[in-house]
C-alpha cells in the first residue's frame, strides 16, 4: 500500500578505499527491506601516478629530427582517465596527443632545427591530476655556418703568401673547431685549426706553383660544415722573352711587318703580345704572337714604329723586351745593275737595313732589275763566282743612287798569281769591304799567301797599268775559312800569290818566288835564303835547296843542312870545353875540391878518382870523429882508464915504445917504397891509355880503369892530386866509348 515517502540525509567521514553500501527501509509494521542494488563509493584523494620512461628521449642536444616519448600512468583507486602528451617551442605548441592506457609511446618524426620542451599530465576518474617534469631537447642537424671573407687570397697573385680569414657559427649547439687546409699536388703543406671564430691565417714563403685552401667547421654535436674549395695560383716569377722576330725592319705604307716571339713561364703564359708605339704616340697591339707569326698593315705614317714585345703570365708578371723597330718610308721603283764578264754567272744582291741588319731585299741577275723599295740608305751585298768573292758596300742612298751598276770580272791570266778579281761601278758608299775566297786554289804554304790590289786597272783589256802593291793594312787573313778581307773605299785590281818561304831544319817550307819579284828573299826570322849559302861561309843563312825549297842552319854554319851544331850533351871534346861536355861554355868541371858530389865521386869530393871517402874503419881519425874510428858519426870513443898500471911499468912501457917506434920506422920505409911502386904501375896504366897509339882496346877495357882507380886511392893527397885530372879525363873516355858501342 501506498504509505509514507521519508528521505533521509547523512554525512560519513570515510578514509581512502572503496566502500559499498545500501539502505534498509523498516516501516510500521516493522517490514524491512534494502535497497535493489548495492551501490559502491571510491574515496580516492591520490593524484595519479605519471613518468617518462625508456625510449623517452632526454634532456639534451640531438643530430637528428624526431622525438620519443613512452609514458607511463597509474592510479590504483580510481583508475586512470586520461594521459596527455605535449611537445612544444618558444613559440607554439607543436604536439597535443591523449591516451586512456599505459604506457603511452609517441614518435613524433619531421622536427625541424630547434630547441623543444616536452611533458605529459594524467587524470584519473575523480580528477586527480599529476604530470611528468618538462624536458628540454635541441634538435641540430645541420652543420655550422662557415665561409671566408674578406682579404682570404683567391685566383692568381704574384706573390708569396695566402691569407685566410674564416667566419663561423652555429646557433644552437654551438661551434666546437674550425680547421683550416692548405695543399698542392704533393700533399699537405698547412693544417691548423681554431675553437674560436674569425679565424685569421697568414701563411708566408711559399713557392711559386698552384695551391688549394679550404676550411671546416664543426659543431659539438660532430655536425660540420666546409667553404668552398679556392685554387690559388702564386706566382713571383716574370716570363722569359726567348727570342723576338720583327720583319721586314723597313717598309713602305701599305706593306705588312711580321711579328713572333717565343716565351716561357715556370707556371703559365698567359700573354704574348707586339706593341706598336706609332711616330704620332697611337699604339696598336697584335696579340697571341708566340703560337703564330702574326702580321700588321703599315698604315700611311712614315716615321720610326718602336716595338715592345710583350708576354704576361697568369699572375700577371709582366716581362717587356724593349728596342725593337721598324721604319716607314715613301716607296720608290728602284733599278739596280749587276754584272759580271762571263754571262752564264748571275750576281746574287742582298740589300740589308744598315740598323737592324735585316735583309729588305735580295735577288739575283747578271742584267738588272727593278723593285718598289721604301727609300732609304742601304748596304749592298754582290756574290759571285760560286761564293768566291763578295763585296759589300755601305751607305747606298737608293734615292740618289738609282739606275747605276756594278760590273765584277775574274781572271787568270795575270802571271805569279793564284787569283785575280776586277771591281768596277759607279754607286756612292760609304766603304766597302772585299772578301775573297782561296779554298779552290793550290798553294804551298797558307801563312805566305798574301793581297795584292793594282790600283789602275783596265777593265776591258784586264791589265794593271799601275804594278801590284802589297797589301799591308786593312786586310785580314782567315785560315780557317780561307778568306782574305781587306776593308777599301774605292775599286780596281785585287790579287792572291804566295809569298817565297824557307824551310827549317824541322820541316815545314814553302816555294820560293812568286809576286812577279816582289816576295822578299829573307824568312820571317831574318835569315837570308841564297844559292850561295855554305857551312863554312862565316853567316847562319838559308841555303836554296831544290823545288824552291830552302833549309835554313840553326847557327852559323851548323844545323840543318850542315853538321849539327855542338852542345854540352853531344859526348865530344868541341867549342871550348876543359872536358867532355865541362867547362867554357858548359857547367864546369868536376874536381875532388869543389865542394860538390859529382864526376864519379861516392861523396862530396872523395870516392871514385878522389881519396877515398872517409869511413868509421879506415884507421884514420877523420870526418868528424873525436878518435881514430870512433865519436862524431861513429860509435862512443872509450876513455883508457890505466893510469896506476903505468907508474908501476914505466920501463916495460918504454920498451914497448921503442919496440913500437922501430917497427913503425921500419913499415914506413916499406910503405913509401910500396907507394913509389903503386904510382910507377898508376902511371904506365895512363900512359898507355892516353900516349900509345892505337890502344882503343885498352881504353874501352873499363878493368883497366878500375885498376888505376884503386892505385890511385892507395896514393898520398898530394899525388892524386898530381893524377886527378888525367885519370877523370879517362873515365869519361871510357864512359864515352861504352856508351858509342
């Protein structure tokens, strides 16, 4: 039944846990009854459980471009709700994500360079809340910023140095070292580095060649970065101008010049070039000279075109060759005549530039010809004859000297000469220079050819009215090509003959005559060369011998074609000589007084013919001995030390002394009378060496000497003396006629 609805209201203070509970109803009647459902009651005054876990990335500085993150929430009454994940900059939120489960991953992938934050904040279902601490993370996955700036050398310098200055920096990380690299071909010739930037280097002394430099950074995440690679050409060394061609070095308006040059360069050239410095002070380049020869119109301006030939290397190191020119004139129709008496045989004609000795024109005629020539003086050059004769005139005016000739005859019928050139013509020079050619001729000797020029000659009769005269000054001989050139001012006759020529005693000579008289008839020493010469006429002359030949004496009246003259080794008795081959006009003779080890002796002054040499066992006190045979160069003398033993024997001593004198009176007389029979034997051994006729057995017979060398060593001083001449004269005769056998 419908009874009374009453509500009732309660507060429990409850601890945190999980509660159920229901209501019991009781009405009137006492009927009770709960609730249909017990209904559960959580108190949970906890926040929940939330933090980072591996994988998460960490605070800090990262090459890359993602971040992780795993989280992990709990709450163990209420239960979780929700967990958010959140990554975000200095200027937004970059990432907002939510999960109802743990743990909870996120990779968030495509970051940018930048510095981030990330956190996460968890609910449970009562609305607790908790969150994670923020982590900072910098992402940096580009290398520092680095480049040179001003003042780092690049391209090519003549210099000796190259300087770099590097910029560098990273915004986020930060720079850790920039290093700096300097190499060529071989390898490495700087590596240097710095933490700091700008980086400043000045490498000095280095040699010329090519060289690389380039630098890199690094930032502390290892992230690097590198400038460009520069090439650097240094280069201090100007070019070398080898050779320079400028031609035709005078011209007329209208006409080409021709430049080329040849240059080096230890690197490499870059230019070559001809610059034209005009007579009005405009200029004009003609360029790439060294790979080809190049030409340039003259415009219609006479005057002098100073040329600098110049060549620049890739440094540009410039090198000029300064001095070069060419001259400009007005043109003239120039009619030159050249001739010669045999029709067959052309002149050949070189007109040369007298400033520059370039050639501006050459042909070749035995008429004339004419060409357009730029007016000017010249030397002219005339060659005919095969090359064998040249003349050479200087100082052509060919405006005031056009139309004029020149006639050039060869002869051979002027008798004594070897060759013979006529000259005639009527150009005005300056002077001239005449070379003649002997080398097809035949002579005897070349150094007694001579030039001889006949100053009135008859051209067309090919006579000289006037005589031939010596050439003496202004003339050269060239025995190496042959040649005679004799510098002139004027033309006639010119001639070659040889000259007479004596023959010495050591060969060589030449023919005598020649020159229609005129050789002279001495040698160039002075000696007379004569059919009349003798040995016995008194003169050192030259005697005419036969062919023309003649042999001169090497003295008077010997040498040559006499006897030979004498001499101080020629082993005879002859000029004034004491002896053979000493004294008068030879070194003196030998004697055992002269202080001096010659002749046979075996020391100064004594042995062979003199008195034998002292010696330390001849019994005699000499030399320089203090005691017969001992002291000086000979052993110690020994003192008798007796005196007591005489006091007490004086008349046994006295007897011996008596006994001692008689028997040394007695050896003296022996001796003498055996020194009396060595002379006696000494002299019939001289005596028949030197006075009996037709003994040459005996004075060939060295025993002989050598027996009379002993008898005379056994004799007193005073005899050899007496026999010391003599018996020197014969040990060289015996000496001599050994050596003739």
């Amino acid at each position: 039944t419908t009874g009374t609805v009453n509500s009732t209201n309660f507060t429990l203070t409850l601890a945190e846990g999980v509660y159920i509970w229901n209501c019991l109803a009781t009405d009137n009647s006492s009927q009770t009854d709960f609730g249909d459902n017990n209904l559960t009651v959580k108190v949970d005054t906890t926040n929940p459980y939330i933090n980072f876990i591996d994988v998460t990335t960490a605070s800090g500085n990262y090459s890359r471009s993602y971040i992780d993150a795993n989280i992990s929430a709990t709450d163990a009454l209420a239960g979780l709700d929700t967990i958010t994940f959140y990554i975000y900059n200095s200027t937004e939120l970059v990432l907002n994500t939510t999960s109802s489960s743990s743990p909870f991953f996120i990779n968030t992938t495509g970051l940018t360079d930048g510095i981030y934050y990330i956190n996460a904040t968890v609910n449970d279902t009562v609305g607790n809340l908790n969150n994670t601490e923020t982590r900072t993370i910098m992402l940096d996955t580009t290398g520092p910023y680095i480049n040179f700036t001003n003042i780092t050398t690049a391209g090519n310098n003549s210099q000796s140095y190259i300087q770099a200055n590097i910029n560098s920096t990273d915004a986020l990380v930060g720079l850790d070292t920039i290093t700096f690299y300097l190499y060529n071909s071989s390898g490495s010739v700087l590596n240097t580095s710095s933490t700091s930037s700008p980086f400043f280097i000045n490498t000095t002394g280095l040699t010329d060649g090519t060289y690389y430099i380039n630098a890199t950074a690094n930032d502390t995440l290892g992230q690097s970065n590198s400038t460009e690679t520069r090439t650097i050409l240094l280069d201090t060394t100007t070019s070398t101008i080898n050779s320079t061609y400028l031609g035709p070095t005078l011209v007329s308006y209208g006409d080409l010049v021709y430049f080329n040059a040849t240059a080096t360069d230890n690197i490499e050239l870059n230019k070559c070039q001809a610059i034209i410095l005009l007579p009005n002070s405009s200029s004009a380049t003609v360029e790439d000279i060294c790979s080809a020869t190049l030409n340039y119109t003259v415009p219609q301006l006479t005057g002098t075109y100073n040329v600098n030939f110049t060549a620049i290397d890739n440094a540009n190191n410039t090198n000029i060759s300064e001095g070069s020119f060419f001259r400009v004139s007005n043109p003239i129709n120039f009619t030159i005549s050249a001739n010669t008496t045999n029709s067959s045989v052309n002149v050949s004609i070189k007109m040369i530039d007298p400033l520059t000795s370039y050639i501006i024109y050459q042909n070749e005629t035995n008429t004339s010809i004419t060409s357009r020539l730029p007016v000017a003086s010249y030397d002219f050059i005339f060659r005919t004859f095969n090359n064998s004769v040249q003349i050479t005139m200087r100082g052509v005016n060919i405006s005031e000297d056009n139309n004029k000739s020149i006639s050039i005859d060869k002869t051979s019928t002027v008798s004594d000469y070897l060759k013979v050139y006529a000259v005639e013509t009527d150009y005005n020079f300056t002077n001239s220079t005449l070379l003649i050619n002997y080398s097809d001729v035949l002579y005897s000797n070349e150094e007694r050819l001579n030039l001889f020029t006949c100053t009135n000659w008859t051209f067309v009769n090919r006579t000289c009215n006037s005589g031939w005269i010596t050439i003496t000054s202004n003339s050269t001989q060239n025995t190496t090509n042959n040649t005679f050139e004799y510098l002139t001012t004027s033309f006639s006759g010119f001639a070659i003959s040889e000259s007479a020529v004596a023959q010495s005693s050591s060969g060589g000579g030449g023919s005598v005559g020649g020159a229609g008289g005129a050789a002279p008839i001495t040698t160039e020493e002075g000696l007379e060369i004569s059919d009349d010469a003798t040995c016995d006429d008194g003169i050192q002359n030259c005697q005419l011998m036969f062919d023309g030949l003649a042999l001169c004496e090497e003295d008077v009246d010997c040498g040559g074609p006499c006897e030979a003259c004498p001499t101080c080794y020629d082993g005879i008795l002859n000029q004034n000589e004491e002896g053979i081959d000493c004294g008068g006009e030879c070194d003196a003779c030998p004697t055992c007084y002269d202080g001096l080890q010659n002749g046979a002796e075996e020391g100064v002054d004594c042995g062979g013919a003199c008195q034998a040499c002292p010696t330390c066992y001849d019994g005699i006190r000499n030399g320089n001995e203090l005691g017969v045979d001992c002291g000086g160069e000979c052993s110690s003398c020994i003192e008798a030390l007796a005196p007591e033993i005489i006091k007490k024997l004086p008349y046994f001593i006295l007897l011996i002394i008596l006994l001692t004198g008689g028997y040394f009176g007695v050896k003296r007389v022996k001796k003498k009378m055996e020194k009396d029979e060595i002379e006696e034997q000494l002299v019939n051994i001289l005596e028949k060496s030197f006075i009996t006729p037709g003994r040459e057995e005996v004075r060939n017979n060295r025993e002989e000497y050598i027996k009379a060398l002993e008898l005379y060593n056994r004799l007193s001083k005073e005899k050899q003396h007496k026999y010391y001449e003599t018996l020197s004269k014969f040990h060289s005769e015996v000496t001599y006629l050994e050596n003739e056998v």
